[in-house]
C-alpha cells in the first residue's frame, strides 16, 4: 500500500512514524525515572503522606521487577499507537490526492480519470467520481449537440423560408411597382406568390408538428382499431396519384383481423408520408405494397417498392431532419425534409422504431410497433 506513494509523501511517512515512536517510548522512559527520582529522593509533600508514598514505591518496585516486560507493553503501545496514527496520515494524503486529482479535472481535463488502484481505501469514492465525471462529461457533449442541434435548426429553417419568401417579395413588388404589361401577368405573379406562401405555411406546419412529436409528453388519443381497414383507408387516398404515375398501389394483410391501439390522426401522418415518398421517389418502380401481420405482441407494417435503390449513406441519413437524398433543395421534389423525422418521433411516441432498408430488388420501410399502449407511470 505504501509503496504506492510518492518518495516524498514516503519520507514523510517513515519521519512521522519513528517520531510518534519515540515520543511515545519517550514518555514511557520519563515516567520509568519519574517513579525512580520520587523514591531516591522524595519531595516534602510525599513524605508527609504515607500512602501516597507507598503506592509509589510498589509502582517503582513493580517496575524494578518487571522492567523488560513493562518495556515491551510500552513497546507495543507505540507501535499500536504509531500505526493508528500512520494510517490516519495515509488516509489524508489519499484524500489530498483526490482532492488534487479532482481540481486538476476541474480546470478543463475531462478526458482524465482517477486511478482506483491508488485509492486504498477510498476505491468506492474514486469509482464514483469517475461514474460521475463521465456522466457529467456526457451531459456536456449531449448539451453541446443539442446547441448544435439548435443552430443547424435554425440555419435550415432559415434557408428554406428566405427561399420562397424571397420569390413572394420580388412578384408582390413587380404588383406593387406596376411592373407588368398586362392583367394576365399580374395574375401570375399573385399565383406564384400564393404557391411559394403555401410552402411556407408547409414548412412552418412541419416545423410546429416535428417540435411537438418530439416532446415523449406528448399525448396520444389512442383508439382500438383494424389496421387492415385503416391502411385501405389511407390507400384509397392516393388511387389518383398512384394512377398518375402509372404504379399500383396494394395492402397485404397477413394476419387479418388485426387489431390495434394507436393514435390514428398521427399515425395517419406517418402512413401518408411513406406512401407518398414511395409515389414520388420510386424511380423506374411499379408497384408499392404496404404488407402487415402480427408477431408476438408486435405489429410489423412494410411500406415497400420496387423503384431505384437508395444508396447506403443515405439510409443512415434519412430519419435526420431536412436531410433529402437529392442534393437540390428544390420543393419540387424533395419537400422540406422533415416528413421522415416526424414520422420517425410518432413512431418512437407509440413505443415503437421505424427503419429502411434497400437493396437493387426493393426499398421497403418497415414499423414496429406494440400492439397495446404502456399507460405512463403516475409519479
């Protein structure tokens, strides 16, 4: 244990123990010839009280007589003594240790972390302190990719507003300036102000959605329902665009009847979105099939489609917020780039996860989610 200090808390160790074990040896020997003197030549006051006198002389003759063992009793008692204070020494300089160690990560050494092997009989604290640096020090890296977060929010946010809005102030200033040779142009720059004003409310509408899913208070109005007859539903919707675009759109149930605890109008939200990705991106695709069954106490739902795969990088990427897989920002194609994120936060609200996977023979999405909802835990 004490091989583990350093030279100078060593010596200074070794100097501490041999002075408490001559002071205490000390103090032995000068009572030994304190009890000698007071029989060899007593003081007036014990001469004139005879018992005091003669416990003194049985003290000296005991002494006298037991002389190598009453040695060894005060031998023993300093070594005892000296060890106790020793180890109350040791203790304070692995105290100072800590201390030194904890300031030393303090001034900005958060990768540093107290060795436990040094820590004798404070290993249990020195564990804890790293538990709790490391913690601390996650929650610092976790608050400074939140501000991150934030400003990467705000920039995106930005970009996509000024976009439109600036298309809105440039017409509507043409309107205003009466820069335009006819009634015909005036009512295409108001029509291209209203479009770019309804992608701004999209955008703002997405922003305010993707915020409040995101919060796990957010409640569910959840409902019982048949997911073979809800995903029809959301289906038919899309029988004019899917005819559109020349693709068939299909639900397989493969377990039927099922049934289902969830938030409909927010899971409708996430349907919609995946089926239409799936209109619009499949590229060179067919068909889309939405397939569903029930494994243990799970839903499984697949939104799939035979169109272009989508690369590797890009999966890891689609459930970030306004990431897209074209690299354009264009709105014609690629919409604000929350869709997936939203659909991604109802997932995780209902207790599920959501996933893609593609490859050159489909692209599919695929949804777990519980088939009863956990009520939250009353605090």
């Amino acid at each position: 244990m004490f091989n583990k200090l350093k030279k100078k808390e060593l010596s200074e160790l070794v100097f501490e123990g041999a002075l408490t074990l001559g002071i205490v040896y000390l103090l032995y020997i000068g009572m030994e010839l304190m009890f000698t003197r007071l029989v060899a030549t007593p003081p007036a006051f014990l001469r004139e009280i005879p018992s005091l006198r003669r416990f003194v002389m049985v003290v000296d003759a005991f002494l006298t007589i037991y002389d190598n063992v009453f040695q060894w009793i005060a031998a023993i008692f300093a070594a005892i003594f000296t060890g106790w204070r020793l180890a109350r020494r040791y203790k304070q300089m692995q105290l100072t240790h800590i201390l030194d160690e904890l300031h030393y990560i303090a001034a900005g050494h958060f990768d540093h972390r107290i060795d436990a092997n040094n820590a004798g009989s404070y290993v249990d604290v020195v564990d804890s302190i790293n538990t709790l640096v490391e913690s601390t020090v996650q929650a610092m890296a976790e608050e400074r990719k939140i501000e991150q977060s934030k400003d990467e929010l705000i920039t995106n946010v930005s970009h996509d507003i000024r976009t439109p809005l600036t298309s809105i102030i440039g017409y509507l200033g043409l309107i205003e300036d009466k820069q335009f040779t006819s009634e015909e142009d005036a009512l295409r720059y108001i029509h291209i102000a209203y479009t770019k004003a309804l992608q701004m409310k999209v955008l703002v509408d997405d922003l305010f959605e993707y915020t409040k899913v995101r919060q796990p208070t957010t409640p569910l109005l959840l409902k019982t329902i048949n997911m073979g007859n809800f995903l029809e539903q959301i289906v038919a919707d899309y029988e004019l665009e899917s005819r559109k675009r020349h693709m068939e759109t299909e639900v397989i149930m493969k377990t039927s009847p099922l049934m289902i605890e969830m938030d409909v109008d927010k899971m409708a939200r996430v349907f919609n979105n995946l089926i239409s990705n799936a209109l619009k991106y499949a590229h060179g695709g067919t068909w889309v099939h939405i397939e569903a069954e029930k494994i243990g106490s799970e839903v499984i739902v697949a939104v799939k489609n035979n169109g272009e795969r989508i690369p590797e990088e890009s999966l890891q990427e689609l459930f970030g917020r306004f990431y897209r897989v074209e690299n354009s920002r264009s709105k014609e194609t690629g919409g604000a780039g929350l869709g997936l994120a939203i659909a991604q936060s109802i997932v995780t609200l209902h207790g599920g996860y959501i996933y893609a996977e593609s490859d050159e023979t489909e692209t599919k999405f695929v949804l777990h989610l519980p088939l009863k909802q956990t009520p939250p835990v009353k605090e």
